[in-house]
C-alpha cells in the first residue's frame, strides 16, 4: 500500500509538473511580445510539439522546414531556433563562433556522463583538448595502428557473417556492425581488447548496455521538462540514469588504472592507443589532466566514434537492398580494385592507397549520410543578442539548431530528386566531389568540425568493402517498416534484419 502511495506521489508530481510548463507555455505565447513580430523566426509551436511528434521527430522538423527555412519552438524560458539556411550555418559554426557555444542548457544536459570532455566544453578546455587530439589524429602512427585493427576486427565481421550465411540465419546486422566499432575504438582509443563481436567478454556487453541506456536516458531530458525534479528525487528514468553513469564512470576508469599501471611496468612498448598518448601527455600538466579529465576524453571519442559509425554503416546497408544496382555496382568497383585468395589476404589489400581508389564507394557513404545523418539535429547557444543573415533576431540564451536530417531532403538545397539515393550526384567523370560542409553538415563545419572524419571512412569502407566482397545482402523481410529511434545518433528502431548471401568467386 504504501509502495502504491508512494508510485501515486510521484506520477501526482510529474503532472503537475507538465502541467506548470504547459501553463508558462500558454502564457509565454499569449504575453510573448515577439511571437507575431516578422523580425523575429516564425513560431510554429513549443517544445511540447516535440514531445507530441518524439517518435517521428525528425520527419516533424522537416515538415515544418519545408514551410519555414528558419523557424522557433518556444520554451519556457528561450526560443528553439531551427534552422536549414546554409548562410545560418555558416554564420553560427564559423563567421560567428565565438557568440555561439554549446552552451549551459546542454552542459547541464550532458555533463553528468561527459564532463569535461571535448563534445561539451567551449574556450580554453576545448581548445586545449582539440589541438591535442588534432595531433594526435594527423599521426600517421594511429593512422596505421587503427587500420590495423580495422582489418583485424573485419575478419572477425565476415567470419561472423559467413556462419549466419551457412545456416542461412537472419543477421541484425546494426547490432554486428556496433560490436564490430565499439571492439574498433576500443582497442585504438584503450589499446584493450573487447572482443564483443566474437561475444567471449560479458564484461564488455554489459559496458555496452550500460553505455547506451545512459545515452538514450540523457537525450531523454532534452524532452522532459521533468528531468531535474527527478533527479533531485532519485526516481523514474534519473533514478536508472544514475545507475548507469555510475557503472559506465567507473568501468572507464579502471581501465585507466590498469593502462597506467601497465605503461609503468612495460617502458618501452609502443603508445599506439589515444590513452596511452594521454596519458604521457598528463605528466606535463598532472593536476589539471587528472584521471577524472582522462575519463571524461575518452568516454567522449566512444561516443563520437561508436555509434555514428555503426549507425552509418547500417544505414548504407539499408540503402544498398533498397537499392541492389548500386549494391552490385560497388562490388564491381571493389573487384577492380582489390585482390586476395584467401580472406586474410584479401583484406590485408585492403590498403590506404586502394581505398583512396574507391570514388563510388565513397559516394555512396557520403550519399548515405545525406539522407541519414548519423547527427540528424545539433546545435549552439547564442551568447549574445544577434542577426541572422537571414534577417531574422536571436536573443541572448535562445538555441539555433540546425537539421541536418531536414537538409538532406530539401529539394531547394540538393534538387528535385533530393529524397532519392543516388551516389552519381557525388560523381564527376567517376571522381568524388566534395560539397561545401555547410550544405553537407553530416560531420559539422568551422572550427569544431567532427575530428574523426578520414578516420570514420576508413573504418567504413575497410568493414564495408569485406562484407559486400563475400556477400550479397537482402531485407530478411521487405514488408517490415525501418524507422530510427530519436537520440543523438540516428539508431535504426529494433536493428536491421538481413539476410547474406554467399558471392561465388
Ligand atoms: C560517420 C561518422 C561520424 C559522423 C557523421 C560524425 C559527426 C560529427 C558531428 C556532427 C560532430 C559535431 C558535434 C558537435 O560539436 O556538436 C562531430 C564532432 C566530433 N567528432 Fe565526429 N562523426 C563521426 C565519426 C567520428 C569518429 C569515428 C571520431 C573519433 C574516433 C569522431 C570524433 C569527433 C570529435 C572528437 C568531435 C568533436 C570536435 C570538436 O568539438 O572540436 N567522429 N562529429
């Protein structure tokens, strides 16, 4: 009884909660000064439209972005500016970029998982932590250590699939391709071995679960205004998200301790892995690169480098049943190009130099990543009062968001067949050409534009150029509706079901 008091008190709160913000809503846009003024973006809602629309939200954003390029949400205590403008972009990430920070709304958002970590800081600790790892990536050493474990970890991929294939088995292959980045990035940003896809190490399933329930938990409060009640409470969704930072905190610092330790013991080994070139780094500045400082950087590359990969690459799978001519037309290239009688060899021809030969490969990822962006929303805080060079006003504290998800399908940015999958439109006489990253904003813009980029290729094209050399893959079902999962990263709803099929020789 008193359990059944207690649920009763908390759902009592909750509503009353929700309904205090709805009020302040109503009474934001019958008192709001700005809501009709035209210098100001048209508002075409509150933030509880995206509460109302949160299982097809980006298909709502778009919907509203193809009647107003820019438009507002209203919130309680600022504006949501969206965004589709490229001019917009260009202003925010890069004209403008010291007036537009992450911003307080989405530290107090993330901070509890990501601390101080690069995807949350602004100014100095940013700066400081973006020339490090700006180095660190341009190093031809972890440039060829993290091919290294691409090739390795996609032996073990078409290994995995070539039993599924033999027993004829349904394969979720999101599911495969997040085991195969996560064991990826973890060996190159950890120098550890998680070996998730060969599934011997519960340890690191459970990491994973934990990992992302926290991340699916924290973009929860982007959507309930009753966040922060619970947490102070230590209940409902805070309550298990609590849990789970605390597991994920604590996992990612032992591993800090057994590294450092082990880098003591063994003096001369190779600091191939992020932490290790860290860690070596820490010893300059000891007090400020603490290992609560390390774990918030590494945490931050798993989340920049597992799920945007494996969300992609999922994607481009989808596509490539949707769409089986450039499926075949990619292994035409892939044959071209690369040689092997053995999987061993053939993947070890995986090289830089062939990779950088594969123009319709690389189209049809970025052509992918145009329709799905692995990053369908993001945005900055404004710091100041400010114009758009779309005309429009943005006041101290309002968000301006940008969509990239939105960009993909508008017809006024990339034409009349915007929405269909087409890796030609990247293609000039067979040579990929890039486009402005303010139209393409899959990996951001400016100064902070994603750090991970040649990176993320590689280890797409390595993981895709194996499967689809041994395989031809199909919907296991073409009835079934694929549809994403509204968090950072664009998750496919339920994983994607395939089926592989051998390839002859
Ligand atoms: C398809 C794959 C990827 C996509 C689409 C992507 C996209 C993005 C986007 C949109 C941002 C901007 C986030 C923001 O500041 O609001 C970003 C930042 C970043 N990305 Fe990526 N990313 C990908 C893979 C990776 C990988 C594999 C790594 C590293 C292992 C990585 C490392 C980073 C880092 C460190 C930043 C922060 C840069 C900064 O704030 O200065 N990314 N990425």
């Amino acid at each position: 009884m008193e359990f059944l008091y207690a649920i009763f008190t908390i759902l009592a709160t909750l509503l009353l909660m929700l309904f205090i913000c709805f009020l302040a809503l109503l009474v934001k846009i019958f008192t709001g000064k700005s809501i009709k003024n035209p210098k100001h973006p048209p508002v075409a809602g509150t933030v509880l439209n995206l509460l109302l629309n949160f299982n097809r939200l980006y298909e709502y954003l778009t919907e509203v972005a193809e009647k107003h390029q820019t438009f507002r949400l209203l919130a309680q205590d600022q504006s949501e500016i969206y965004t589709t403008d490229a001019r917009n972009i260009q202003h925010i990430l890069k004209s403008s970029f010291d007036m537009y920070t992450k911003g307080q709304y989405l530290q107090g958002i993330a901070n509890d998982l990501f601390g101080q970590g690069i995807f949350v800081v602004d100014g100095v600790n940013w700066k400081q932590q973006r020339k490090l790892a700006s180095f660190e990536f341009s190093t031809r050493m972890l440039r060829d250590f993290s091919c290294d474990i691409f090739r390795k970890n996609a032996v073990k991929l078409i290994t995995t699939v070539s039993q599924s294939s033999m027993a004829n088995d349904i394969i979720d292959i999101q599911d495969l391709l997040m085991k195969y980045s996560l064991d990826s990035i973890f060996k190159v940003g950890f120098g550890a071995d998680l070996n998730c896809m060969e599934g011997s190490n519960s340890v690191g399933s459970t990491f994973i679960k934990a990992f992302d329930d926290t991340t699916s938990l924290i973009y929860w409060r982007y959507i309930d205004p009753t966040w922060k009640v619970q947490r102070l409470l230590n209940i409902g969704f805070e309550a298990s998200l609590a849990k789970n930072v605390k597991y994920v905190h604590r996992f990612v610092q032992e591993v800090i301790s057994k590294k450092r330790d082990q880098m003591e013991m063994q003096q001369n080994n190779d600091k191939e892995d992020i932490l290790s070139r860290f860690l070596i780094e820490s010893k300059k500045d000891p007090d400020k690169m603490n290992d609560q400082y390390l774990r918030d950087i590494i945490l931050n590359f798993i989340l920049a480098g597992k799920d945007t990969t494996a969300n992609t690459l999922s994607w481009f799978f989808y596509m490539l049943c949707k769409n089986p001519q450039v499926q075949e037309r990619i292994v035409q290239e892939i044959r071209e190009t690369i040689e092997g009688n053995s999987i061993d060899e053939f993947v070890e021809n995986t090289t830089d130099e062939a990779l950088e030969k594969m123009h319709y490969l690389h189209a049809a990822l970025s052509e992918t990543l145009r329709l799905y962006p692995a990053v369908p929303v993001d945005g900055r805080c404004a710091e100041a009062d400010d114009i758009l060079p779309d005309g429009y006003k943005v006041k101290k504290g309002d968000n301006v968001y940008y969509i990239a998800y939105a960009m993909g399908r508008m017809t006024n940015i990339w034409g009349h067949d915007a929405k269909d999958f087409k890796p030609e439109r990247w293609l000039n006489n067979g040579c990929f050409q890039p486009e402005s990253p303010f139209k393409f904003i899959a990996f951001h813009a400016g100064p902070r534009i994603c750090l991970g980029k040649d990176f993320a290729y590689r280890q797409m094209k390595i993981a895709s150029i194996g499967l689809l050399r041994y395989f031809r893959f199909k919907l296991a079902d073409e009835k079934r509706a694929v549809a994403y999962i509204p968090t950072f990263t664009l998750h496919v709803n339920g994983g994607l079901h395939l089926l592989a099929i051998s390839r002859p020789d």
